[in-house]
C-alpha cells in the first residue's frame, strides 16, 4: 500500500484531502500541530470506512520535526510515495505601510521552508522507489492578488515557482510535482456563514457557487494517481472558473 503523508490534516482540506487519500486506497498520515483530538477523528472516521490512516503530531516548519516525522511513518506505515504540502498558519490582512519582514517569513515558513523539509525527507524514499507524487496545495490568490494579502501571496507565488523548478529537477528520478490552486473555500476558520456572506463571491464565480474541500481533493486524488503518470510541473486552479490563465 503506497503512503501518503498529508500535512495539516486535523481540519480544513488537509482533513477533506486525506479523506480522499484513503478512499483512493492510500495508507494515510494525518499531520498535525495542535489539533490531536481532530486528526484522531479524521483517522477514526477513514478506519470506519474501511481505509488505512494514522495521525502524527510534529510541527512541519521545523527541521528536527519534520525529519522525526518521517521516520515514525516509515516505521508504522511504510516509506512516504504521496506527499501533500498543506499546512497552514494564520493569514493576517496586512495594508503594506504596516508589512514587515516577520510577517513576511511567518507565510514563507508554511509555503517555502516547510515544503522544502518536507521534500529534502522523503526524497531518499522516493528516489529508491523511482517514483513519487509531490501535491502542493497553493492558491488561487497569487493570480488574484487580493489587497492586503502580499505575504500569503508572495509566499504562495514562491511555492509555484518551487513546484515548476521542482518538477524540472526530480522528473528524471520518476517523481512528479504539482500544484493545487484552491480558490474560496470556507473551512472551519471561516466560521459559519450562511448563502448571504458568500453571495457577492459567489456571483463572480462561473459555475456559481462556493467551493467545496471535496473539490480541491478531487484535484489531489487525480495528481496522486497513475493516471497523472506524465503530468509534472503544472497547476489546476480548483475555483470554479473565478480566474482563467
Ligand atoms: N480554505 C481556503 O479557502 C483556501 C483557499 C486557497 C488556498 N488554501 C490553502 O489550502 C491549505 C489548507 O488551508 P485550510 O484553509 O484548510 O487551513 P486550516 O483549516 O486553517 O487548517 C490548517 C491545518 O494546518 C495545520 N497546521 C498549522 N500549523 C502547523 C504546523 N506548524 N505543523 C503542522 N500542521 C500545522 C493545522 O493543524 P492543527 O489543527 O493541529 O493546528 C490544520 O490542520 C493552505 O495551504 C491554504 O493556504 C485554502
């Protein structure tokens, strides 16, 4: 059974991800930072329906961690085949005249450092297997450049250009890299919001209507597939249509 790690996958579409993971058939590692109890129920709710999944906790922004954290899944699960980059911090609005340089690497720690460990991890793996999935979820913000939201942006616009560099150098070891572009898609954080909040959003979207984790699995499921085989290097923008390359 091929293994498939999913950072940040307690809650949000780290938890809609690995979900689908399992379905697929994958052996899934639930990562986690805080949320033990959620990523417990994640791996409950995918054994209940038959698939293989087990949480680990480790801060995936450290290089210790994350190097720990491979090493318990290849002792419980098997070596890491799919590799999902999806974690994430707060996403704090901050104008320009107020940006510094800490909030700047608070977005590159999820988007470049952590990506990168995790990679730099399972790599080894991968190469000895001469084959590999590496999904990372970005976003579709990048290509919208919403006001306010420079460091995410930036941050992300780093991870596409590590996704492409990526795909270049590892193609020849089997191993594919590419890209998710979510756009809106309300997850816990968000809160509860009712057809109201997500109305004005919604009227911009081509196939009107907000986005469902489901969907950015969706995107995952096929990129960690045979059937992805010979794609490497790209993004899917999973939004509906909001915004066209
Ligand atoms: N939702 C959207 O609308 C949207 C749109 C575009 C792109 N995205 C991208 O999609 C990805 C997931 O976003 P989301 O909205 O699902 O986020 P979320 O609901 O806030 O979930 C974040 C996840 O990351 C984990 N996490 C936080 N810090 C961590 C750390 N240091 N080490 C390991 N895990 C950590 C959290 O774990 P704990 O619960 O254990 O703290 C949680 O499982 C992100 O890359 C985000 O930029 C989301």
């Amino acid at each position: 059974m091929t293994v498939a790690l999913v950072s940040g996958a307690s809650r949000g579409l780290g938890a809609a991800i690995a979900r689908r993971l399992a379905a697929d058939g994958f052996a899934v590692a639930v990562n986690y930072a805080a949320g033990r109890e959620r990523a417990e129920r994640v791996v409950a709710d995918i054994r209940s329906a038959g698939g293989t999944a087990e949480a680990f906790g480790a801060d995936v922004t450290d290089e210790a961690a994350v190097q720990d954290l491979v090493e318990r899944i290849r002792a419980a699960l098997g070596p890491v085949g799919v590799l999902v980059a999806n974690a994430t911090g707060p996403q704090p609005e901050i104008p320009v005249d107020r940006l510094g340089w800490r909030d700047h690497l608070d977005q590159l720690e999820f988007f470049v450092k952590s990506p990168t460990l995790l990679l730099q991890a399972v790599l080894a793996d991968m190469r000895a297997a001469g084959n590999g999935r590496f999904v990372q979820i970005g976003s579709d913000a990048f290509e919208r450049a919403m006001p306010g939201m420079s460091a995410y942006n930036a941050a992300k616009g780093a991870q596409w250009g590590l996704t492409r560099t990526w795909a270049r150098e590892l193609g020849g070891d089997g191993i594919t890299v590419n890209l998710v572009a979510p756009g809106w898609v309300p997850v816990e954080r968000h809160g509860d919001l009712t057809d109201a909040d997500t109305a004005g959003y919604v009227s911009e979207v081509p196939m009107g209507r907000i986005g469902r984790p489901e969907d950015v699995a969706a995107a995952v499921s096929y990129l960690a597939s045979d059937a992805a085989g010979f794609v490497t290097g790209q993004r899917i923008t999973v939004n509906g249509g909001h915004n066209m390359d």
